[in-house]
C-alpha cells in the first residue's frame, strides 16, 4: 500500500469512528447540546487506535526524541507522539523488548486516550462529517422506479 492511500485510509476510519463518538455524545445526553459541546466532548472520548502508521510512528518518534519531547504540545495530533512514546518506554522497559518490537505491539493494541484533535478541528470535522452524512443520506434515501 503506498503511503498516500493509506494515509486516506486511516483518516476514513478515523473519521468513521469519530462521527460514531458524536452519536453516542448525542444519544447518551437528555439536553439539547450544541455543535461544539458535542464535538469537543467527542474528541475528548476514547478512539479506538492511534490513527498513525507504524514506519511514520517510528520516524516521528525518534526524531522527536532526539529533539527532545518537552516540545511537544499538549494538544493537537502531535500530542499523540507523547502517548505512544510512553506506552513505548514502558513497555521497553517491562519486556526489554526493542523500540521497533514494543511500537508495533502499542500501535496493535490501540486505545487511545482522546482522538488529538484541536478544538477547531474537532469542530470542523463534525461540520464536514454531519454535511457528507446529510448528503449521503438524501442522495441515496430513494431510488426512482422504472
């Protein structure tokens, strides 16, 4: 798989997997709840997987270390690299297994914390996402009989 495409595909599964935290932000609240509040509460939600492929993870991961990691943000998507490096040490040092060895397991396991999403982006991608769902759904909601 070339870079590129795989790069399109995680950010469909991504994307998937955070509309999916939304409805349940919606479904799981008995108020009314606006745009932000349901798009902030989902990127601060648990995702299924770190969206990152391995070889990309591992480059980041050891220049960042090399930079030196109190550089990294708090939030956004480079906050992640913060995450995976301390599953990565941790792990690394319970198994003595190598940085390679224990990113792979880590990136196999997923779970991540939130889905590193700026509150803007979070925003937007909710805009994007809730439109492309309307569209889909009145595009395809009948088909003309012949």
């Amino acid at each position: 798989m070339t870079g590129t495409s795989e790069i399109c595909t995680m950010k469909r599964v991504r994307d998937r997997h955070f509309l999916q935290a939304c409805r349940r932000v919606v479904s799981e609240t008995n108020r009314p709840l606006t745009v932000a509040e349901v798009a902030l509460a989902a990127a601060a939600s648990p995702a299924p997987e770190f969206y990152v492929s391995f070889n990309y993870a591992l480059r980041k991961l050891r220049i960042l270390r090399e930079r030196g990691m109190d550089n990294i943000p708090e939030f956004g998507p480079t906050a992640a690299f913060r995450e995976l490096d301390r599953r990565v040490a941790k792990r690394m040092s319970r198994t003595g297994e190598t940085d390679t060895e224990a990113l792979s397991a880590v990136l196999a396991e997923g779970k991540a914390p939130c889905f590193y999403l700026r509150p803007g982006g979070a925003i937007y991608l909710y805009h994007v996402l809730r439109k492309r769902s309307r569209l889909h759904r009145r595009v395809h909601r009948h088909v003309p009989l012949r």
